[in-house]
C-alpha cells in the first residue's frame, strides 16, 4: 500500500453482510484498508459529551438525529486518528459503498502530489449510475487540477451530498479539527465547512464510488432522506431549470478562479 495515505471504513461493528461487501471489492482491488468501528451513541451515551445543543441549533437550525450525531462523531475520530499519527492522505468510505475498478490507480496517482485541495469528494450519496448526467449537468466542475481519466475540480456551489467516499489531506483534517464541530452537525455539510474552516473542497468526474442504497438499507436512511439536498424527482420542469442552472454555472466556471 502506498504509506502515504490510509483507508478507512466506516461500519458499525456488527454489520458483518456490509463488511463483507465493501471488504471484497477492497481486495479485489488490491487496497488494504482498515474498518473503524462506526459510534453508536444509543448503545454509548459517553460521547453525547462531544455535542453542544446550542452549537448545534445555531449551525443547522435543529436537533440531529442519534444517527446524524453518530456518523459526525466517527468522521471526527477518524481526522483526530489522521493528525495525531501524521496520516499524510486518507480514503474515507462507508461500508454500502461501490467503487469503481480505477479508484486505486487514481489515489495511488497524481492526484497525491497535488496541494490545490483539502476533500476530493469521489461519488455523492443516493446517487445512482443512471442519475450521473443529470448530477453532472446540474452542477458541473471547474478550476481543473488533474485532468486525465478522471477530472478534479471545484463546483460552484457545495451541498450536503454525502461522505459515501472521498478523499482527505492532513491539513483538510487539521481543519476540520479545528472548527470543533464534531457532533454539532451533519458529517457532509461541506458548505458549512468551506466557508468557516477555509476548506478547499473538489469534485471527481465521473464518480469513483457510489452507494448501493438500493440493496443495503441505511442504518440512518429515513433521516438522510429527510434532510438530503439534491433531489431526483421526476418533474421534467424542475429538471430543466437545473439544466439550465448547470449550463449557467458551467459559463461562470470558465472566468472563476
């Protein structure tokens, strides 16, 4: 394995049907990895420590969910994991996540050398393969920084779409770290993150992971769902106004630097 990054999943330590899934297309691949046990904080309240009410409401407006808190809490240990044994890079991915025959030759490539980025988000959760064009057209990417196989770059506007699988520096980590705000809010919310913790956060075309959401049923499915940002609905006038919103931002990607 390449020392300079780790890979993490992130599975609840009784889910052995989804380790198994996610650990064998890992060694199909050829990547070794690492599972960190997901938190539960109904079977262990001693990290409702980590979890300020008032900080929480005034960042999302709300309570979060046992779910919501418990996933937050895992990414937070793992970037705490990350910066205390100097973790160079790490590859994050939840246990339903289908990952593309390239990932390993795109981590293990040039995509490291870079200093542009703190997040490479590789795949967006709830996204299926036939929804990709529409993702893609909708909120297209910018600002390349490798442009090979796969393409990496910003997005003109950020949204809470997941943490299925993606990429994360030390000095994203040390961020993230910094902003104290573990269990105080979503693990994706990534605008809340590029504008108070200075993240640069980019995109890969096309996707490297997506999340199996048909056949492996979310542990906190129905709050995802209820809060999820990016919608696919069938209603064919909303979908062209989000074309015609990505061909806008495509145009105001070419000038943004």
């Amino acid at each position: 394995m390449n020392k300079l990054y780790k890979v993490y999943i992130v599975s609840m330590l009784n889910e052995s049907n989804r380790r198994s899934f996610i650990s064998n297309q890992l060694e199909k691949l050829g990547i070794e990895y690492t599972f960190f046990d997901a938190i539960n904080i109904s079977v262990d309240s001693k990290y409702l420590s980590y979890v300020d009410r008032n900080k929480t409401y005034q960042i999302n407006g709300r309570e979060l969910s046992s779910g919501e808190i418990g996933c937050s809490l895992s990414h937070y240990f793992i970037y705490k994991d990350m910066v205390e044994n100097d973790i160079c890079y790490a590859l994050i991915l939840e246990d339903d996540a289908i990952l593309d025959k390239n990932l390993k030759k795109f981590i293990e490539g040039d995509i490291l050398k870079s200093k542009e980025w703190d997040i490479v988000l590789l795949g967006y959760s709830k996204v299926s393969k036939s929804d990709y064009f529409k993702i893609n057209s909708f909120n297209p990417i910018g600002q390349l920084i490798y442009n090979k196989e796969i393409k990496v770059g910003r997005v003109s506007k950020n949204t809470t779409c997941g943490t299925v699988g993606y990429l994360i520096s030390l000095n994203g980590a040390a961020k993230l770290l910094k902003l104290k705000v573990s269990g105080n809010t979503v693990a994706d919310n990534w605008p809340y993150f590029e504008k108070n913790g200075g993240l640069k956060i980019f995109h890969c075309r096309p996707f490297l992971v997506f999340e199996d959401f048909f056949n492996l049923e979310s542990s906190i499915e129905n709050e995802r769902l209820a809060h999820n940002k990016i919608h696919h609905g069938d209603n064919k006038l909303k979908d062209l106004l989000k074309y015609i919103r990505g061909w806008f931002r495509s145009f105001i990607l070419l000038f943004k630097r």
